[in-house]
C-alpha cells in the first residue's frame, strides 16, 4: 500500500511537470509497465483528479482542469524558487495580495525540509534589489512564525521598542507598506496593536490559549481605527462629498480610516495631535467636506478659513 501510495503521488508530480505524456513514457519512469500506469491513472480519477488519456497506439495522459485546485507537488528547486518569490512579495507588501502572499508562505515554509530553508535563506541573503522597497522592511521569517502562532493560538513572547511583552496573537494586518499584529497583552490586560518591524529578535513560544472575545466585529477596522485615532490628542468623523473609491488612491491606512456613506459621499476618520494638523490635512483632500465632530474642529476650520480668506484679500489689493 505504501509503495502504491508513494507511485501514485509521483505519477501525479509527473503528470504537473509537463502538458501531455505517452504512456509507455510514464510506465519507464515508474518503473511499472503500462497496464499498471492504467490502474494508477484510474486510482488518480477516483480521489478527484481530471486526468485525461489521448487514444491511439501511442496512447497518453494529460491532467486536465478541475473544479478544485490539486495538490501541488513540487522539487527541491521548484520549491526552492517559489519560496523566495514568496518571501519577497511578503516583505515589499505587494498590494492587494498582501495576506494570500503570507498565507501562501506560511504554509510552504512550514513543509520545506531544513536543507530547503538553508538553501532559501542562501539565496534571500545573497539578492539585493536595485531599488529598496519603501518603508520598512520586515524578515519573512517573522511575518510566517507570527502567522502559524495566530493560526495555532499559541502564545508568543518577542521584545518590543526595548521591552518584553507576552501576547496572544489574533491577526496580521498589513496597511501599505507596513504589518501590524493584532494582539491581546497579558502584562497590560488589554488589546494591543505591534508593528512588525519593530519587534526585536526571534519569537519566543508560549503556551497555546482559548480565544477570547474579539474587540470588535471587523479586526481590520479595530486596527486602522487604533493606527489612526487611538494615539492621538484629537479624533475626527468628516464627511467628503465625494465616493469612498475616488479617494482611497489619495488616502493611506495609515493616515485615516474612508467608510463609504453614499454613492456621492463617504465618512474620514482620523487622528491628530493639534487641531491645525487636522484642518490643514482635511482641507488638502482637494474636496468639499463637513465636519461632523469635535466641535472644536468645526470652530478650527471656520477660524481659519476666515485667516485664509483675509491673507487672499491682502494679496489681491
């Protein structure tokens, strides 16, 4: 059974290195003459696979395209080489694809053998792009130690801005060109948002834990709320007379959270340390706005709209 089960899987790695393949061919590789080649391609059809055979006295295989994506099964270089176009995607962030990428890389890196690591890590240290992507950089290897923890609900423990914290890790997010972790600090007893970057050294494992209640429905907006509004002195609800979408190319994550309210309109939440980096920041949007709250930004706004007002009439006479 395990010689049958270890032919099949080489057969189905085979059958992914090329497009089509005669049957005598196939039977040569495997050492096993055509007949057997026959039952193992019907072994295939039955667990799921679409293999197709050609007619003829030739005769041949082809795997088809099924509703599900199979197995894939790679070589030590095929493996090798996605990894390292896995790790780079990771670390540059590459938008729209930033969690698949991670996801992708997690599971990969958690199956390669330790030469195959030695052998991706070689090539990571060796590459240096010509131009360095922007922001700051993040280990691959600490993005996938952090997501299998998240998937795993084990507790980890790393050093943070000089100090120690012991967490419970929830969820990766990244925003642009950075990754944040979402996760429950045991000492503070309480939600915390790190950034990546800036936890030093390796991961030290903890215990595995029960999840706790998550501190809001949508994680992803927990977070830009905590990136944009928590730190700040000030917090501010805006309202744009434009579409979510018109303006989410003009607006980092980092820098406030775009709701859609309308097909014409849309809601800004953000954060600032002074009332005037706020009214100066809204105003540059290059779209007409309403301040929805604090009042104090209302009367900010108004104040120096009359001061621009003044220093235009200045100049025109």
């Amino acid at each position: 059974m395990l010689e049958t089960s270890a032919r099949l899987l080489r057969l189905l790695s085979l059958l992914q290195s090329r497009p089509d393949w005669p049957g005598g061919e196939l039977a040569s590789r495997l050492g096993v003459t055509t007949r057997t080649v026959r039952r193992d391609v019907d072994r295939l059809r039955d667990l799921g696979y679409p293999v197709e055979s050609a007619t003829g006295t030739a005769g041949g295989y082809r795997l088809g395209v099924g509703a599900a994506l199979p197995p894939l099964l790679l070589d030590d270089d095929e493996a090798v080489a996605v990894a390292v176009g896995l790790r780079a995607s990771a670390a540059g962030c590459v938008t729209g694809n930033e969690e698949s990428v991670l996801r992708a890389l997690t599971k990969l890196e958690q199956m390669l053998p330790a030469r195959l690591r030695h052998r991706v890590s070689a090539i990571q240290a060796a590459v240096q792009p010509l131009t360095a992507p922007a922001g700051p950089s993040v280990a691959p290897e600490l993005l996938a130690a952090l997501a299998t923890a998240c998937r795993a609900r084990e507790g980890v423990r790393f050093r943070y801005q000089g100090a120690t914290r012991r967490v419970e890790p929830y969820r990766l997010v990244p925003t642009g060109r950075r990754w944040y972790l979402l996760a429950f600090d045991l000492d503070r007893d309480d939600w915390r948002t790190f950034r990546v970057d800036r936890v030093d050294g390796s991961l030290q494992p903890g215990p595995r834990f029960t999840p706790r209640p998550a501190p809001a429905v949508d994680l992803n907006a927990y977070v830009g709320d905590a990136l944009t509004s928590s730190p700040y002195r000030f917090r501010a609800t805006i309202r744009y007379f434009a579409s979510a979408a018109s303006l989410s190319d003009r607006t980092s994550p980092t820098a406030g959270r775009l709701e859609a309210e309308g097909p014409d309109t849309c809601l800004f939440h953000a954060g600032a340390s002074s009332l005037d980096e706020l009214a100066v920041f809204v105003a540059l949007k290059g779209v007409d706005f309403e301040v929805l709250d604090p009042p104090e930004l209302k009367r900010h706004v108004a104040e120096l709209a009359e001061r621009l007002g003044r220093a235009s009439a200045r100049g025109a006479s």
